[in-house]
C-alpha cells in the first residue's frame, strides 16, 4: 500500500497546489493559500483512507469471515477488527487537523493564525459554532474516537455491527457537507453524497482485507466479497453520476483542475472493479486509495457549478424553489425524488416482492395482506417523501407535521404489519455448513441486546414521547431544518421510532418482547394523552418553533408564521386518530386469532390425550345438572 499512497499523495498535493485562487474568487470566498490547502487536503485523504479502512474492515469482518459458535469473530474475522484496531487512531488524529484547518480555511486564515490569539481554543470553538464543514469533522472525531476506544473491547458479532454502523456516520458526515451540501440541487446531491461516500469506503476496505496469502474460506470469502464490491460499485456509480452531472457542467469537464479530477476518478473506478472482478484485491484497494485522494483533492475547492452564479434564498437553503403556494394540484405534481428515502422505498417494496415470489415459487403460503399492507407502508414512504408533500415539508411547518406524522404513525404501522423479517426468515435458506448469510445476520441483529431494548415496550413508548417534546420545545428542531443532511436524519428518526413502537404492539416478527393483548392495547392508549398534549401545545404556543429558519427562507406566501404553526398542531392533535383504528382493528384481529388457536389446540388435546382438568369439569357440570 506505500505506493498507493505516494500516488494519492501526489494527486492531492498537485491539485491543492495547482487550483490557484481563481475557483475561490468565482464563488467570492475566501483564498487560504496553498500551504493550507496542502495541509488541509492531506489531513482529510488520511480521514477518508482510515475511515475507509474502518468500514471496510469491519464489513469483511462480519459478511466474509466465520464467526465461532458463540457468535463472536474468527480468526479472519479478528484480523479485519485488528485492522479498525489500527486504523482507527489514525482517523481520529487526522480528522482533529482536517477539523482545525477547514474551521480556518473557511474564513481564509492560516491554522496558525489561531495561536496568535489570545484564547486558541474558544476562537475554535467560535469557528466551529459557524462552520458547518468544520463541525462535520467534529462528528468525525466524536465517532472515529468511539471506534478507536471499542474496538478494543468488541469481539461479539453484534458488537461490531454496531461498530460498523458508527463508522458509516463517521464516513458520511463530510460528504453531506461539502460541495454535494451546497447550492442549487443539494437536496438531491446530498442523497448520492451518501450512496457514495458508504459505497467507496466499503469498496476500498473490504478489498484492502482480501491482500495477502491466507487458506481458510479464501475462496468463499472472495466471492462473498465480490459480492459486496459489486453492491457497493452501483451505489458508487449511481451516486457519483449524479454528483458528477449537479457539480461539473460540460464546458468545466477538461478545461479546470475538479473536471480533470473527476475524470481520474471515473478511470481509477473502472479500474478498481476491474481488478476486484478479476481477484486482483490488492490493485483494487490501490486504486480506490488514489480515487479517495482525488475525492478529497475535489472536495477542498468549490464545485465548477458554482462558479459566478446568483442563486436564491431557497435554493441556497432548500435546494431548489418551489412552483408557488402549496395546491392540491401541485401537492400531487410538484414531486421530487428523495434519493435517500424514495430510493429505501423502492428497494425495501422490490426487495420484498421478490421474497414473496420466492415463496410463492416454492409452494409456501404468504398472507396476502401481509404483501398489501408492506407496498402501501412502501408507497406511502414514496408519497411522504418525494411528492409536492416532502418537497412543501422542508419550507413550511405545517407540511413539515404532515410529513412527521405520516413518517412516525401512518407508515410504521403498514411496514410493521407486513412483517419483512419473518418473510426474510423464511425465504432465505439457512447457511447451514456454509458462511452465514442475510438470514443468520438477521437472526442476529433481532435478537441482539440493543434492538431489545429498543424493542422494550416501556423504551419503545418512552422515546416515541420524548421525540415528540425533545425535538420540537428544544433548540434540536432549528438547528437540524436549516440543512438537508438534517432533514435526512429526523426522516429516519421518525422511522425507527415509530417502527419500535408499533411493532412492540402489533409485531408479529421475532426479536420484539410480546405483551398479552390487552396490555398492548393499554400501551396504545397510554400513549394518546401525551400526543394529544403535543398538538395542544404547538396550537398554543407563542413562540414560532424554528422561526429564525422560515423568517431567513420569507417564502411569499408565508405571511403569518404563527397562522401556520397553529395549522400544524391541529394536525399533530388530529391525525393520532387514524393510525389507531388500523393498530386498533389488527391487534383485535391478532388477539381473536390467538384465542382460536388456543380453543383448537385445547380441542386436540383433548381429542388426543385424556384430559383429566376437562373430564373433572364435565363431571362437576353433570352433577349440577343432576342437582336441579
């Protein structure tokens, strides 16, 4: 890997030297001058080459070695977490100087211009309150720290899934920031910057495991990892052509230093998957080394697109302007693909069509209802998302409750109801004496101690209502609106919290701890108090919550703030009804099912065995008879 990394180095120093001041002025900020950018652009390649490596790392760890009987990792499985071991120190070293120089570079200083004053670390600390680059590799520090400290005491199997998904915020976190963050289209450059960023780190990091000679499950371990490339290589090429077609137009693809860059990249890609097809691991991890220096090399200047261009408030903040005030007829029309959530919906629906057919296909039952009510939690995720409501929900309050309440009650309920993990359970085959696959990752994930708590019900209805009160009547709800990596992670929040809930109540997938019925149907109304307190107090408040965003944003039509606020806590207050009459309906049908599967199993013992309870019954029966 040193000759990688003369080559990365070299591709990143050239550009950081090369790019002279003139891309800065297009954009009127501010020149750092070369040696910062030098330093900066090395810092953030040394991040993205650990992160990576982190990933990847574990991603082998878990999908291409074999785990012992108790779960915990191999041998080969110990080597990828011996490597996050040690790379992970170094991702959290270089992205404290990445944090440092971006926090400086942003206002066109020197990092050593901080020492010069009379308190370095509280003007830090007052760059990174205005910086939302430099704060991004904060979160880069926060999480490569955390790895570098777990990853010592992990050897469980579920343990370094955690790990894993740590990482992946660690490695997405400046993607969503830099160019893909900025101007017009950057709610849809945001989206690829997170196929991209995941895909390119678990490509580089699972071929850089597969160098070297070692014998046991080579073979299996490469075709599962060919595998994984080959997800990883759509995601990279999907997201990295929308990246490429928003930020370098035509005329900047050969003429400045970002197109030239991209091309390179597009070259070492195609090379990178070329040499992983052909088991050539070692030139594969090579040649996505360079392709991160070139990323980062691209990252460190403004994006060609931007160049000498006026943009409006809404594009700068939203990413792109709306059509006029919200109709029934643009709500319907004005769609916008949400290349994050509408790309989850149509996998998840796709993903789980197939599993039905497979089931199908093999002469297996599979409730049709279960199929019905999982496509329309899938569509519905579609509609919230990506029609004119998800566009009107990132630039009015009302549209933004619409939006929450359809992500937390109305879709959960119909995902839930479809039951996906049983129907993986039972499409997918067991590994048996092979390498575990989807179905024991699955088995595992369920069953693990953190979706457990999760799944609690007393958690599940704790921090359905904590999120409700804890984002809205705190400063969390302002800080997050103004950016759309923001709006990303509340979607997801409200999933994964309405998801827990409903299915502590109405699941039928294993891994969630079953309540008798009528102790879920007292967790469903317990909860309605609170959600009716919620609506009343957003009716009722004077304080216009996130104002200072929608005061910056001024749509026209948006005359009277508190008008609007108002409108959004009569939704919250009213549309807790709806969902509960489906939790309500299918908890009772749940519930009948269970008795009658009880009396037909009572009948058959008593067919089959004799039954002395049942007997001593009828006796004390046929006396009463007698009696009268």
């Amino acid at each position: 890997m040193f000759l990688p990394l003369l080559l990365g180095l070299a591709v990143a120093v050239s550009a950081a030297v090369g790019v002279g001041p003139d891309p800065y002025l297009a954009v009127k900020s501010p020149y750092p001058g070369s040696a910062t950018l030098i330093l900066q652009v090395v810092a953030q390649f040394a991040a993205s080459l650990a992160g990576a490596l982190c990933l990847g790392g574990l991603v082998f760890a878990l999908c291409c070695t074999r785990p012992t009987a108790q779960t915990r990792l191999g041998p080969r499985g110990y080597a990828g977490l011996r490597t996050v071991e040690l790379a992970s120190p170094i991702w959290a070293l270089s992205a404290l100087v990445a944090m440092v120089t971006t926090a400086t570079v942003e206002v066109g200083r020197a990092p050593s211009d901080l020492l010069r004053t009379e308190d370095p670390l509280g003007s830090l600390f007052a760059l990174l309150s205005v910086s939302e680059r430099a704060g991004a590799w904060l979160v880069v520090l926060v999480f490569a720290t955390a790895v570098a400290l777990a990853s010592r005491f992990c050897l469980a199997w579920t343990s370094c899934a955690a790990l894993a998904w740590a990482s992946a915020i660690g490695v997405v976190a400046p993607w969503v920031v830099e160019n893909a963050g900025d101007g017009p289209d950057h709610d849809v450059a945001t989206g690829a910057a997170v196929w991209t960023s995941v895909g390119l780190a678990v490509l580089v990091g699972v071929a850089a495991q597969l160098r070297g000679t070692w014998t046991e499950d080579r073979e299996a371990a490469q075709r599962r990892a060919r595998r994984i490339i080959a997800v990883a290589a759509v995601a990279v090429a999907a997201g990295a052509s929308v990246l490429g077609f928003l930020l370098i137009p035509l005329s900047a693809a050969t003429s400045t230093w970002y197109g030239w860059l991209g091309l390179v990249s597009a070259a070492l890609f195609a090379l990178a998957l070329l040499a992983a097809r052909a088991n050539r691991f070692g030139l594969a991890a090579a040649a996505g080394t360079v392709l991160l220096a070139a990323a980062e090399a691209m990252a460190i200047q403004p994006a060609p697109a931007f160049a000498w261009q006026q943009f409006s408030v809404a594009e700068l903040l939203l990413g792109f302007d709306f059509p006029g005030p919200p109709t029934v007829w643009r709500l319907m029309t004005a769609w916008r693909f949400d290349t994050v959530f509408g790309v989850l919906a149509v996998l998840l629906a796709a993903a789980y069509g197939y599993g039905a057919w497979r089931l199908g296909k093999r002469g297996d039952e599979w409730s049709r209802w279960r199929t019905i009510s999982f496509l329309v939690g899938c569509v519905l995720l579609l509609l919230v998302t990506s029609s004119g409501v998800g566009r009107y929900a990132s630039g009015q309050f009302s549209y933004h409750m619409i939006s929450h309440m359809g992500l937390n009650m109305f879709v959960p309920v119909f995902l839930v109801l479809g039951a996906p993990v049983t129907l993986l359970l039972r499409a997918v085959p067991p590994s048996g004496k092979h390498m575990p696959g989807p179905r024991e990752w699955t088995l595992a994930l369920v069953h693990s101690r953190i979706v457990q708590i999760l799944a609690h019900p007393l958690v599940a209805v704790g921090l359905f209502v904590i999120s409700l009160y804890g984002l809205y009547f705190t400063p969390i709800f302002g800080a997050l609106v103004q950016y759309h990596w923001g709006h990303l992670l509340m979607t997801a929040h409200f999933l994964i919290i309405g998801y827990t809930y409903y299915w502590a109540i109405v699941g039928v997938d294993p891994g969630a701890r079953r309540l008798p019925h009528l102790a879920r149907l007292g967790m469903l109304f317990a909860v309605m108090p609170f959600h009716a307190f919620f609506g009343v107090a957003v009716l009722s408040s004077d304080e216009i919550i996130g104002g200072n965003f929608y005061r910056w944003l001024d749509l026209p039509w948006m005359t009277d703030l508190a008008a609007d606020q108002r409108i959004a806590g009569a939704v919250a207050w009213t549309s807790g009804e709806i969902p509960i009459v489906f939790v309500v309906g299918a908890l009772l049908y749940q519930w009948a099912k269970a008795d009658r599967r009880a009396a037909d199993r009572a009948d058959r013992h008593s067919v089959d065995y004799d039954d002395a309870e049942l007997t001593a019954y009828n006796a004390m029966l046929q006396k009463l008879v007698e009696r009268q």
